[in-house]
C-alpha cells in the first residue's frame, strides 16, 4: 500500500492526568489516573485545549482526548486544574 505523507502525523501522548505535558494540534492524548477516583479537569485559561468541554471526567481506567486544531491552538501553555492529584497545583500543556 502506498503511503501518503501528511503535512503532520497525529501522535498519540499516554500521559499521568497529574503530570505536565506538551503536546501538538489533533494530537491524542490518554490520561491515565494514578489514583483511584475520577479526576474532573476543568478550564483554567481563557483557552481550553482539548475537544472534550471542561469539566470531563478522567476515571480510573483512564481516558482519552484529543487537542484542538492548529486554526483553534495557537503555540502557546495552556493551564488547567485537575481535582485529584496529589499536588493542587494547576497542571499545564504546552503547544509545541
């Protein structure tokens, strides 16, 4: 089979829903829980990074996400609060 090349291949980030990250436009991002209940991630910004609203919940079995478009993500780090970790501080990504 041929192979087209795409101008960006989408990747796929398995990160702690507890850990900072950088991530690229249409990325996948999988968040793991290392706790044992739902973790709620909430806006923190004027921009919300992830096609899922704020306010998704992140169960212990983890869950999957996608970041916005470029036309929607400008490069930029993008806070967010997370309830469950066991830091309060916000957590953050960043676009590249």
């Amino acid at each position: 089979m041929a192979h087209h090349h795409k101008e960006k291949e989408m990747a796929v980030i398995t990160v702690s829903v507890c850990n900072d990250f950088h991530a690229s436009p249409d990325d996948q991002i999988n968040f793991t829980n290392p706790t044992t209940q739902d973790c709620t991630v909430t806006q923190v910004g004027s921009t919300w990074p992830f096609t899922d609203a704020s306010g998704f919940v992140v169960p212990a079995a983890g869950k999957t996400t996608y970041m916005k478009p470029a036309n929607q993500l400008p490069n930029a780090t993008y806070l967010y609060n997370v309830s469950c970790c066991p830091s309060e501080s916000q957590k953050s990504v960043t676009v590249p």
